[in-house]
C-alpha cells in the first residue's frame, strides 16, 4: 500500500521533469530550426540531388546485404563500450566499404553515390544505437542522447538501471526489448510501401513547412501543463538554440547535461562526504586520477592542437 500511495508523487515528478526535458529538447531542435530557417532564408546555398528510383534493383540488394552485415559486425561492439558513439563505427564502415569495393562500384564513391556507402554505415549506426541500451540496462550508463533521456525517464519513475534491473524490473525490461522489434516491424512496414510519399515530402516549400513546425511545438509545449510561462520558455530556448548555431556551439550536449547534471551533481557530493569535505578524494585512487586526465585532455588538448595549428600556418 505505501507503494501504491508514492505512485503519485513518481507520476508527478515524471510529468513536471519530462516536461522540463521536451520543453529544452523542442525548443533547441525544433523551435531554433523553424526561426534559424526564417532569420538566413536565401543566405545558405543548398543543393539536391535527383531521385531516379524509389525501389532497390537486385544489383542493389546484392551488394547492400554484404555492406549491411559488415556494419553491423562494426557497430555493434562500439554500441557495448561505456565510451563509445555512432560517429566512429559509422567513418570505419564507410571506410571498409570503400576500400573493399572494386571496378565501377568503387568509381561511384564521391560522384554518383555508391549504395555500399550508404547501407553500410547506417547499419553501422542502427547496431551501435541499439546496442547502447546494453550498458544503460546493466550497468546503468548512458552511452549516447537517446540513453541519457531513457536513463533520465526511469530515474523520474525511481527506476535505477543495474545489474538488478533484470530480477526487480522483469517485465519493464523485456517489454522494451519487445519494443525494439516491434519499432522495426512498423518501419518497414511504413517505408517500404510507402517510400514515394515520405519522398514528396522534400517539394513542400520550406516557409510552410516550419510554420508547421512550429505551430505543432508550440501546440504540444501548452498542451502539456496549459501554461504560458512554457510558451515563453520555449521561444527562449529557441532564440539560445538560434546564436548556439549561429556560432557552432552544438545543442546535443545541453539536453545530456540537463538529463546527467543532477545525477553528476549527487554523486559528486557523495563523494566529497566520503573524502570527509576534501575534493582530494579526486585523486587518491589510480583510476579517478585517470578518469580526471582523461577528462582534462578531452576538454583542453583540442584547443591546444587548434591553437598550435593556427601559429604554425601564421605567416612569419
């Protein structure tokens, strides 16, 4: 009975923080696009290439399977690893495929768009997104955007993802597995057939598409909690989105830091209670003291390499 009487608080919390994560997540994906879009209309030059066919031949086929399990063998272990990401498996595929492929099949790389080049890193990627739910089930570490949000919904709920996951949330566990392949079923069965309608999509004109998008944000943001005060966060957090892409600052990382900030924030003072007040705790331990050098060289030596690129290219 205590359970079921802390059910509503859980669902509370859930709703006001899952809120607090789309509001930021909508307004710097979708509201900064919209009004990006708006603001430098005419001032981007773009190009598009034309669509021949909707369907793959057997010559496609033929050679996108060899592609597509060669990216999954590659994917997938980057998936498992705590440190990994899709950028890194993705270049390896693409890489592989290219050296691998021979003839008029490698001339097509760069110019007419090889299908290897395609299949095999989107595979790639496909295996490593998937495959990062292994670290966020057992050990409870994001590895990549989607993770984090997943990780942060179950924390809303008072869910902790860990080795006990499987025995104390059972079912929650397979049924998010059962999702997985039941997503998939649903994308073929949407794209296959209907591959020549999501490709129409591309000739609605740009003005009237992201007024759409942001008639439908601005909809879904007051219908969450009927609040005004969201409408005018949300447009805030567009307007930051706009000068963080304006000047190449990437918005990924704001919705990671808002989802793990807290979680980092407590185990931090976890810590500090256990060195007794001292942050020396830090490094008083071989691995913490490679975790922070670790962390250091990730933060400083590529504006170090940038800085030490631009005095060597400087005239003089």
């Amino acid at each position: 009975m205590e359970s079921l009487s802390l059910l509503p608080q859980f669902l509370a919390n859930g709703v006001v923080n899952g809120a607090s994560y789309v509001l930021v997540a909508v307004g710097l994906f979708a509201v900064a696009e919209g009004l990006y879009s708006a603001l430098y209309e005419g001032k981007v030059t773009e190009t598009q290439n034309r669509l021949s066919r909707v369907h793959m031949t057997a010559r496609d086929w033929k050679r996108s399977i060899p592609a597509w399990l060669r990216g999954t063998a590659i994917g997938a272990p980057f998936g498992c690893i705590p440190a990994g990401g899709t950028e890194i498996p993705t270049f390896l595929s693409y890489a592989a495929e290219k050296r691998l492929a021979k003839g008029e099949d490698l001339a097509e790389f760069g110019t007419a768009g090889a299908i290897e080049g395609v299949a095999g890193p989107e595979a790639a990627n496909n295996a490593t997104v998937t495959t990062a739910l292994i670290p966020l089930l057992t050990l409870g570490i994001p590895t990549s955007n989607t993770t984090a949000i997943l990780l942060g919904a179950f924390q809303n709920y008072g869910i902790q993802p860990g080795p006990q996951l499987f025995t104390s949330s059972a079912a929650l566990v397979w049924a998010l597995i059962a999702s997985l392949y039941i997503g998939n079923v649903m994308l073929l069965v949407l794209n296959l057939p209907m591959v020549g309608l999501w490709v129409k999509l591309l000739k609605i004109p740009k003005p009237q598409l992201y007024a759409g998008i942001l008639i439908f944000a601005t909809v879904g943001a007051y219908g969450m909690r009927q609040s005004a005060f969201d409408l005018v966060l949300l447009y805030a957090i567009g307007v930051v989105g706009v000068l963080m892409r304006r000047y190449d600052f990437p918005t990924a990382p704001v919705v990671v830091g808002m989802i793990l900030g807290p979680l980092a924030e407590a185990q931090m003072r976890n810590a500090v209670s256990i060195g007794e007040g001292s942050f020396m705790i830090f490094l008083q331990r071989p691995m913490s003291i490679a975790m922070v050098a670790v962390i250091l060289a990730v933060v400083f030596l590529p504006r170090l390499a940038g800085l030490w690129r631009r005095r060597r290219s400087a005239p003089g």
